[in-house]
C-alpha cells in the first residue's frame, strides 16, 4: 500500500469503497468519512490519528450521539480504525484519540474462498457416504432360515 499523504487521500479512498462489500452501512460509511475529515499526521510518520468529540460528529452527521457511537464502535471492529482514551496530566481521560489502520483486506473475498472449499468437503464427504452405502448393499447377501441354524451351530454370524 502506498503511503498517504494528507488526510484527504483517506478521504478519498473511503468515498471510493464498496460499501458492501466490507459490511459497511450508509451511517458507519458516512460517520467514517466525516471522522477522515479530521486525521492528521503532525509528525509525518504516515501515521494519521485525530480526536474529535462524539458530538461535534453527531452534529455534523446529524445522527444521534449513540449512533455515532455505535457506528465508531463498528469501524473498530471492521478494522478501519483503532482507539485509544487520551488521558489529561492529573490522570483523567479527556478525549478518544482514532488512529487510521488502513482499508482492511476484503472480508467477502475470504467468505467466498472459505464456502468453496466447505461445499468441496461436503460433497467429498457425501460422495464417501454413498460409495460406503454402496459397498454395504453389495456385500449383503441372503440367509435362509435353513441356513441359519446350522450356522449358530458353527457360531458363524448369519447377518
């Protein structure tokens, strides 16, 4: 990946993705945008954090301030973003502090891969199932009941 350069290139690659296709609803698309807004990188290290208030984004989007929440709290877990509590010189936690991880590897791309090969394995498995029936049907064979005492004599099992 390249490295970025400004907070708009984050920005951007946001807006370009398929929301879909990393389980992204329109809030948690758009809260997430909104919160790239804000990511800077003081130190040029590539690395782009930034701590705006939960409110001042619920103002902005014009979403509640739990669905704010709760739309961060899925960006997290997605893997968009990472959060840690900035914490005042006496100790007290002033602000969340996001750091931006990246744009997460495709989930649906590893989804897809991970059904083929279960249908593969049912279907191999399926296919053992009924070539053991097959096998079990060919090598029953029919006792008559004369057969059937002499065999108990010889503690030979008719079935």
């Amino acid at each position: 990946m390249t490295k970025l350069k400004t907070q708009f290139d984050i920005t951007k690659e946001i807006l370009s993705l398929n929301a879909k296709q990393f389980g992204l609803t329109s809030t948690i698309k758009s809260v997430l945008v909104h919160l790239s807004c804000y990511f800077g990188d003081k130190h040029r290290t590539g690395k782009f954090s930034c701590y705006p208030s939960q409110t001042r984004l619920s103002n902005e989007t014009g979403y509640s301030r739990q669905t704010v929440l709760k739309a961060l709290k899925d960006c997290e877990k997605l893997g968009f973003i990472g959060s840690t509590f900035r914490i005042s010189a006496s100790g007290d936690p002033t602000s969340k502090l996001y750091h931006w991880k990246g744009i997460p590897k495709q989930p649906d791309e590893d989804k897809e891969s991970q059904i083929t090969i279960e249908v593969a394995e049912t279907t191999a498995s399926s296919t053992q199932t009924l070539n053991d029936f097959s096998s079990i049907t060919h090598t029953t064979r029919i006792v008559e009941s004369s057969d059937i005492s002499s065999m108990l004599l010889v503690e030979e099992s008719p079935f």
